[in-house]
C-alpha cells in the first residue's frame, strides 16, 4: 500500500473554477438556516443560485437572498422565458443542493412533477443533487415519505439522514434539518465522488490544506467495514442480541466512502439506514459474519470491525419454538464461545502476507483495578490489529446514540488520541486516523 513518494506525495490538482451552486429552498420553517449554508458556499468561493420555492419565500424573502448572492430570485418558470431559465439553470449547474427538503417538495420530485423553477431545474440537471430533509417526526417516518426517498436514491440523488433533536414546539425527535456545516461537507465531498474537490477558494486554492487532503484520503483504497450486532438463534423465533444500532459502522463506511475508498459494508442487524455508493452484505449471526468477513478482508487494503459481535452462541438451536414447560422448571441454556473474528482475519494477513491495515474496536467498562484505557491497550496488544478504536459503553453511553467519544490506539506508532461529537463526526476522525497511517492514505 506504500506509494513511491510516500510522506511526500503533492496534493491532487484541483480545478480552479468555482462550482455553480444551485441552491433550493423548501417550504418550512427551517429556511432560515439556509442562509448560513449560502454564505458557506459563498465563503468558499462558489457561485450561489438561490431557488426558494413560493412557500419558502414566506419563511425568508426574496430581498434576504438577494442580498446574499447578488441573484434575482424567482420561483416561477415564466420568468425569463427568453432565455428559457427553468432549463438553463440546471444545464449551467455543478451541483443542486436543497435543504430544507419537505415531505411536499421531495415528492414532487421523487415522481418527476415540475410545476416550478427549482422542480423544472432539477428534472434539466445533469449535476448531482442533494437533498437535506427537514419535518415532523411523523411525516418523515411517514410510509409515502420513506417510499419517496428511496425513489430518489434509486433515481441518483443524494438523500442525507434528517437529525435528530428539537422540532417546531415542544415536538422532538428525527426530521431536524442537519447543521450548514454537515450539509456543506455533505455536498463537497458528493462533489469528489463526482470527480470534482469543490473545497476552493475563488482562486482555485485549497481552503486548506487538511480540506485539501481529507476529501481524497483514501482514494483508491478498498475498504470493508462491519458494522451492527450480531444475533444467535435459539429457535425460530427467539434470538441472544446486544444493543448495538449499527450506527457507527454505518457512518464509518459513509466517510471511507466520501474519502474516495471503494467500500463493501457487511452490517449484521442495524437500526439505521444503509448507505448507497458502497457494496453491502447482510449477515445475521457471528458465524455468517466471520465467512463474509475473511472472504471479503483477503480482497481489501483496510479492515475496520465495527461490528459488534456476540461472543457466546447457544450450543444448540431448536427446530421449533420454545415451550414453557407445565411443571414450572425453567430451561436450561448451555452457551458456547463464538470465533474471534477479528483475530482470525490478523491470522489470515500473516498466513498470507497481506499488506493491510486493520482496525479493531472494543466497547469497555472498567473496574476498581482498571480503567478503560488499560483493557484497550491490553487488547490491542492481544489481538494484533493495527489500531484499536476504544469507546466506555453502559446503559446511557453509546448503542443507540448518535453522539460519541472515542480513543484511537495505534499499534504502529503508539499514538494514542481521541474524539467525541456526532458518530459522522467521529468516524471522519478515525477515517482520518487510518489514512495518516504509514503506508495508507495519499499522503501517506
């Protein structure tokens, strides 16, 4: 994995144009944070078109993103007929951007209505689009919503998750829009994968160097993450499980992704939505997960084991569903230790002299004689990966949560250095991590 000029490897020439952003603005009340987004794109030298839709002109006027972008704002497609503007903006686009999304506007998109200037935009653009979704609880896990998200993915477009916190009134709970920043990075880095780096100035300069880097890390690379909990029948209806979400494996395999690594996602049972632009395998059980595992991890440059995996099985499944016994006597389970997966795909590296980097995780409570960081350097140590990403786990920490904090231990130069913040925002530091690795990252 060493290039030839490792530690000194140039920068990826950049193209010095600024991107044409068009900027979409649904029809909710979470319009306002589009303006700080605008001045992200602005700031960073690009061109904003803003594109509020009539409803979302009621929330922020016309004046307000005009004073923004220097742009006549218009949502109607009779504006500027001579210069047929509904479908001259989105030739002239480099990427569409439209946050909030409502339930309302990704549906007239979704099924290709276009009965406005963002709609009849989007339906002429040949660029990639994203859609940052913002609503009520209810209507985002809406049936007809979730039917309609998927339409757009399978159409090509980018639909980030919506976040989760306080809504409109005492309401919370997923459908916030997510922060500028998220969207921002979100659409730069949609951008890469398009063969574009749209983190430049007006002079077609890096906005900096670290920018510069982490949008390309990893390209080339092949990634495999695991991700999710494992689950290990009793019989056909019952299973052992833990409180993994999958979440973190998730999000780790996005930022491979947007870092340029060709990425195969195995998940196990995960309580978020898988993300497009990757390979992805469905495994259940710790045995199915290690033979998905060892056969994908021989093909790979970079193993991250985010999965969380069960480590006893019962020794035996019954065929049919466990009966509660009439004299009152409770069942017996005898369990029994499943493989180390992690372990074996170390072994399967030596035994075939494999140049790849491999990251373990370990989720651990302490003790009165040992803290956290004491299990997790005994266990780096232990299993012989290359870097061990350590979090504390318990009841409120962690599964299920999209915050996080995290300690990254390297086998290879003893650093030791940690994150906390959204589980995307740590797992950008931990892709970073690896791509600082010797021998991994293009700058590597």
């Amino acid at each position: 994995m060493t290039s030839p000029d490792a530690g000194t490897a140039p920068v990826p020439t950049r193209s010095a144009a600024p991107l044409r952003v068009v900027l979409g603005v649904g029809g909710g009340i979470a319009a306002y944070k589009a303006a700080a987004l605008s001045r992200l794109f602005s700031e960073a030298g690009h061109h904003v078109v803003p594109m509020p839709t009539r409803s979302a002109l009621r929330f922020v006027g016309a004046p307000t993103w005009e004073a923004l972008t220097g742009e006549h704002v218009s949502e109607s497609v009779f504006d500027r007929v001579d210069t047929v503007n509904h479908v001259a903006q989105g030739q002239a686009a480099d990427l569409v951007v439209i946050a909030p999304a409502t339930a309302d506007l990704m549906a007239r998109i979704a099924h290709g209505q276009a009965d406005d200037l963002l709609t009849t935009t989007v339906l002429a653009a040949a660029a990639p689009v994203l859609l940052a979704p913002a609503m009520h609880t209810e209507m985002w896990l809406n049936p007809a919503t979730q039917r309609n998200v998927t339409l757009l993915r399978e159409h090509g477009h980018t639909v980030m998750d919506p976040a989760t916190g306080r809504l409109t009134g005492s309401d919370s709970g997923p459908g916030r829009l997510p922060e500028p920043r998220e969207i921002f990075d979100a659409a730069t880095a949609l951008v890469a994968r398009h063969g574009r780096d749209p983190r430049t100035d007006a002079s077609g300069e890096p906005t900096t160097a670290h920018d510069a880097r982490e949008a390309r890390a990893l390209a080339g690379r092949r990634v495999l993450v695991t991700a999710g909990g494992t689950r290990e029948a009793l019989d056909p209806v019952r299973f052992l499980g833990n409180r993994s979400s999958g979440k973190q494996g998730i999000a780790l395999a996005r930022a491979a992704r947007d870092a340029g690594a060709q990425v195969h996602l195995i998940a196990a049972h995960v309580e978020a939505e898988l993300p497009q632009g990757m390979r992805i395998t469905r495994v259940s059980s710790a045995r199915e997960l290690q033979e998905a595992s060892l056969a994908a991890a021989g093909e790979s440059d970079v193993v991250i084991m985010a999965a969380a995996v069960a480590d006893y099985r019962p020794d035996t499944v019954g065929e049919h569903k466990m009966k509660k016994s009439e004299d009152g006597t409770d069942p017996v389970i005898r369990l029994i230790r499943n493989p180390d997966i992690l372990r074996g795909i170390v072994a399967q590296r030596e035994e075939r002299g494999l140049d790849q980097l491999i990251v373990g995780f370990a989720a651990e409570t302490g003790d009165p004689e040992h803290s956290v960081l004491d299990f997790g350097r005994a266990k780096l140590r232990r299993k012989g990966c290359d870097l061990l990403v350590l979090n504390e786990v318990g009841t409120d920490k962690v599964f299920g949560r999209d915050d996080t904090e995290v300690v990254v231990l390297s086998a290879r130069t003893g650093d030791e250095s940690g994150a906390r913040g959204s589980k995307d925002e740590v797992a950008r530091f931990v892709v970073a991590r690896i791509a600082g690795e010797p021998g991994v990252g293009t700058g590597g």
